[in-house]
C-alpha cells in the first residue's frame, strides 16, 4: 500500500486506496452523438466530478460520541481543521517570523532573510545555536535565493535544512521539503517534486500546498489518477471555496472522462438512441437539408392508409424513404435504405450519405461514419449545405476523438465554403467552450445570433459561455450581467427549455435553489419527454435538500420516460454507491459545479 494512503488514514480524512476506476465505472456516458450535437462531452465531465467527490467519501468517517454520523451531513467534512497538529509555539514563532501562509502556491514557505555577507552567515551558525535554528535560517537563506530565481542554490539551501533539522520536528521538516518542492517545480523536474512533496505529506497529511504541489507535478507525469486523488484531497481541505485547485480537477476530469469514453466505446455494441435524443440533435441544426421533412412532390398526393398514417413515398428511391421514415420516427430502418440509395447511384446520393453517416455517428459507430462524411465533403458538385454539415459533424467526431486540431481544421473550412450558415457558428463556438476559448466561441454566438436573430439556443449559449467566464475567472459583476442575460433570454424565448435549463444550472452553481427549481420546472412544462430534466431536478434535491428519496425517484422517473437514457443510469449508479456506504459523509457528491460540466443540456440531449 502507498505510503501516503496510510498518512491519509492515520490523519482521519478519508482514504482514497486507489477508488477512482469504481466510481468511474458510472462515467460511462461518452460521446453518444460524436458528432457535436449537445449529445455527452459534458456529462461525463459532470459525473467524473460527481464520482471523483464521491471518491471523498468512500471511506468512513468515525462519529463523536454521543451518536452516529447522518449520512447526508454536508458541515461536518467541510468543517474539517486544516492545520491540526501543528503545536503551539511553533506557530507563535512562525507569526514572529513574519511567515505567510496565504499568497500563490508557487512560492516557498517562510520569509526570507535579509541579504547576508559570508560573515554574517556566519554567525548565524554559531556553535551556541541549536540545530532547528541553524535550519530555519538555510532556509531563509534558500528563500532569498527562491525570489532571486536562482533555484539551484535554493535546492541546496532547503537540502542543507533538511539535514540540520532534528527529525522530530516534523512539521519544519514538512516545510523545508515542501519549499525544495517548489524549487524543483521551476526547474520542471517533476519526479523530483513528487517526491519531495510526499515527503512533506507523509509528516503533514494535511499540508495544502504540499498536495496540491504534488498534484501539479503528477499531471505533468500523466498520472491523472494520482493527481485527482489529490486534487480532491485539496477541494475538501479548502471546503471546495479555491478556484485554482477546482480548475485543475476540471481539466483532470475532463480527461479522465474523455479517455474513459473512448475505452467504452471502442467494444461498444450499436444502440440507436431515444426518439427524444434524436429530435433533440436535429433541432440544434437549422441549415441542414437531411433533417427537413419532405418536400412537395417528394411523396404521393393522393391517399393515406388510414388516418394518423403516413404517406407513401413515389418510385423506389432508398433515401426518400429514409426521410419518410425519419417523420413516422422509425429511425432503424433509416440506415438500409440509405444504403440502398448509395448503391443504386441514385439521384440523392449525396443526401443518403450525410443521412447514413450521421445515424452511424448517432449510435456511436464513428468508423462506419467517417468514408461517408469524406466522400460528401469531396463532392464538389454537390449542395454546399450538404458539405457544410458534413464539415460539421466530421469536426465534432475529431473533437471526440480527441483531435482539436483536424476539429478546427473542419469547422474552419465550413465557414469558408458557406460562410453564411448559423450552424458553422453554432457548432464552433460550442467546440470552443470546450476548448476553453471562450471569447472566441462568444464570438462565434454572435455570429450565429446575427444570421439567425430568432436563434434562442445561441442566445442561451452565449449567456452561458458569459457566465463560465466570468465564474472561472471569479468575477462577481460579471457573473450577475451574465444572470442578467439568462433572464433576457427566457423573457424573448419563453418557449425555448434549453434557456431555462442552462439558466437552473447557474443559478444551483450560485446556490439560489429555489428559483433553479422553478426553472427546472418550466423546462418539464415545456418538454415533458427529456429525461435529462428529471436527473438534474433530482440533483438539485440533492444538493438543496440533502433528499435522497425524492432525488432517486426523479431520476426513476427520468428512466421511466427513456429507457435509453445513459445519464439517468450513471447518476443512478454514483448516487447507489453513497447510499450503501455506511456512515459516509457525501457532502462533496451533491455539489456538481457549473463549469465542470459544461451543462448537461448543453450537449446532452
């Protein structure tokens, strides 16, 4: 067992022992839609975060006496001491010393020393001065070479430090490793930080600086179990209340998540999705010749069977009978008869490939997708609309596959060929939230919103780009323009459920429950059958009411309505985990922030 599971124990904070693959296991939700539809990039950022809090948890916390630990008490991990065990005078002589706790983690701990001759150095190292002097002052002297940039000198310093210094004393002994840590770090010797750092921890466990330090240097390493266990570490001791330390668990989940998703589907067996999904990714595109209904002359003007039946489609052509089963919503036939089109060299060749491609992509079978995508972007004569969306959605399927560059190649040359379509835009400033570019995709909104002023899902992800900005960059008036803009856009778009959806998720990131709940609501007014408003009105409970009940009964009924719904079956399984874990605190699984998941309804729909 690793040395440092054992300081993690003896300290009384939860145990990690390596939990991360089970609580992941749930993560399984992956890219359904590769193709960039708001299909499940953000989910399985959310539910990584979700289980790596859950992580947290796992193991249980003894009560106090005089009874048991509620299951569902949040104040008791937060309330956590963080520097327990530090004694009494040292911190008396730390304050004397003029030592900072607070300030950037990058620097090393203690002040430094005036700049001192060698005579001077030498007297500080009189015989009458006791050991842990003589160290305290090697590392003021190795500070003061820290702030010069002459990391060299401070490695020896701190080294120098660590020798004179009594080995009882370990929480000056923690310090001296921990600042030879962050010398190491400028100098990007990683293994070495690692090292150092868990030194550090072995005699502190509850050393911030020293976690978070060797969290940093693990990432670097590509050791992202590690790092996330001790990142997460580093958001309970700091109540989840610093920036810097959830962001660095963000972009650890994200790809932890991406490449949990790439392994479940490389043997992932074909499931066409829900009907709700299906429509729900075909709404998100507004120029896009395949997902239009038939047009006139396309289908017999005489007779229905019966009434509430379709119509019957002219002559033998495969891909107007696809579109027509596209209508009577029976999509697994959709696939053979473009097929049939493409080999019979029909007239909508072009189309039954798109339409083909994208229903490969939809179940998730990208390899079968990309030669049908490659032949209709090389079609010169074909309708520029037709290779738009097919630069499109090839873009959201790199993106997937983890390829940003070949991603941005697509959507790039989407906008040179038809620089007038709003789902160029759309789609890329969607990819670049993702990215984290996101002035350029507030750009890219703007843009869609000024081809198509009645677009209200842009105007909502506009708002909702604005508001992940301005949070990750802890910006309060920024962040109440951007509510102010959610409220714009359900006043203009009262029918639009995506702006009340994205709106309830901020204000439960702002922790206004309540009106987030009223949101949700109207979301299921307005569109009864998505399920993914239930798992999220059911988290809310959660998070606002610590109601397990009442949460595990809205995302039954999430599952109820689809049965194919990967997020109500993840969120289900993280929340079952914490349910029969005896005693455990599940504080930080409740509280999903806003811009790790990017919004489930965002892209998962």
């Amino acid at each position: 067992m690793h040395r440092k599971y054992l300081q993690w124990e003896s300290s009384g904070i939860p145990a990690f022992r390596g939990s991360l693959p089970r609580p992941l296991r749930w993560c399984a939700c992956a890219l359904r839609a590769v193709s960039g539809a708001r299909a499940c990039w953000c989910h399985c950022l959310s539910c990584c975060w979700v289980s790596a809090r859950a992580m947290a948890a796992s193991k249980p916390v003894e009560p106090q006496a005089g009874g048991a630990l509620p299951r569902w008490q949040v104040a008791l991990l937060f309330g956590a001491p963080v520097a327990l065990g530090l004694g009494a005078a040292y911190l008396w002589y730390r304050r004397r010393a003029g030592e900072k706790r607070a300030g950037e983690r990058k620097t090393p701990e203690g002040s430094a020393s005036p700049v001192q001759g060698p005579r001077a150095a030498a007297q500080s190292e009189h015989e009458d001065t006791s050991p842990l002097d003589r160290a305290q002052a090697a590392k003021n002297k190795g500070n003061k070479y820290f702030k010069a940039g002459k990391y060299e000198q401070a490695i020896q310093c701190y080294t120098e430090a660590i020798n004179m210094c009594p080995r009882e004393q370990k929480s000056d002994l923690s310090t001296f490793y921990q600042n030879r840590a962050a010398a190491y770090e400028q100098q990007a010797k990683w293994t070495e930080v690692v090292q150092d750092c868990s030194q550090a921890v072995e005699m502190n466990p509850r050393y911030v600086k020293a976690l978070f330090r060797r969290a940093k240097a693990l990432e670097r390493l590509d050791n992202k179990k590690e790092c996330l266990e001790d990142v997460t570490a580093v958001c309970i001791l700091e109540a989840f209340q610093n920036q810097q330390s959830m962001l660095l668990a963000d972009k650890v989940l994200k790809q932890l998540g991406k490449e949990k998703a790439k392994d479940k589907y490389k043997n992932r067996e074909p499931l066409m999705p829900s009907p709700q999904f299906i429509k729900s990714y075909f709404s998100s595109f507004t120029d896009d010749i395949i997902s239009q209904p038939l047009q006139k002359g396309e289908k017999k003007d005489e007779d229905k069977d019966k009434e509430g039946e379709a119509a019957e489609v002219t002559g033998s052509s495969g891909y107007l009978k696809a579109k027509q089963y596209m209508e009577e919503e029976n999509y697994d036939k959709i696939i053979s008869e473009c097929t049939k089109e493409v080999e019979s060299r029909g007239r909508y060749t072009a189309e039954a490939l798109l339409l083909r491609a994208t229903f490969y992509l939809l179940i998730g079978n990208a390899t079968a997708a990309q030669p049908d995508l490659d032949k209709v972007i090389n079609m010169q004569d074909a309708n520029v609309k037709l290779r738009a969306n097919a630069l499109i959605k090839r873009g959201s399927m790199y993106m997937q596959q983890q390829q940003p560059h070949l991603s941005t190649q697509d959507f790039n040359m989407a906008a040179e060929i038809d620089s007038r379509n709003a789902d160029v835009y759309h789609h890329r400033g969607q990819l670049k939230i993702l990215l984290d570019q996101v002035e350029e995709a507030v750009a890219d909104f703007d843009e869609c919103i000024l081809l198509r002023p009645d677009s209200a899902l842009a105007q909502a992800q506009k708002c909702f780009a604005l508001y992940r900005q301005a949070y990750t960059g802890n910006n309060p008036s920024q962040v109440q323009t951007a509510m102010d803009g959610f409220e714009d856009v359900i006043r203009r778009f009262p029918r639009c459920a995506e702006g009340y959806a994205l709106y309830a998720q901020a204000l439960t990131d702002q922790q206004q429950f309540g009106k987030a709940d009223e949101m949700y609501d109207k979301c299921i007014e307005l569109e009864p059958d998505n399920a993914t408003t239930y798992v999220h009105k059911g988290l809310l409970q959660l998070q606002w009411k610590q109601d397990l009940d009442m949460g595990l009964d809205l995302i039954s009924k999430a599952i109820e309505i689809d049965n194919k719904c990967d997020f109500a079956y993840e969120t289900m399984g993280t929340i079952e985990v914490q349910r029969y874990a005896p005693q455990c605190v599940t504080g930080p699984l409740l509280r999903v922030p806003l811009f790790n998941s990017l919004s489930s309804f965002f892209m998962y729909k």
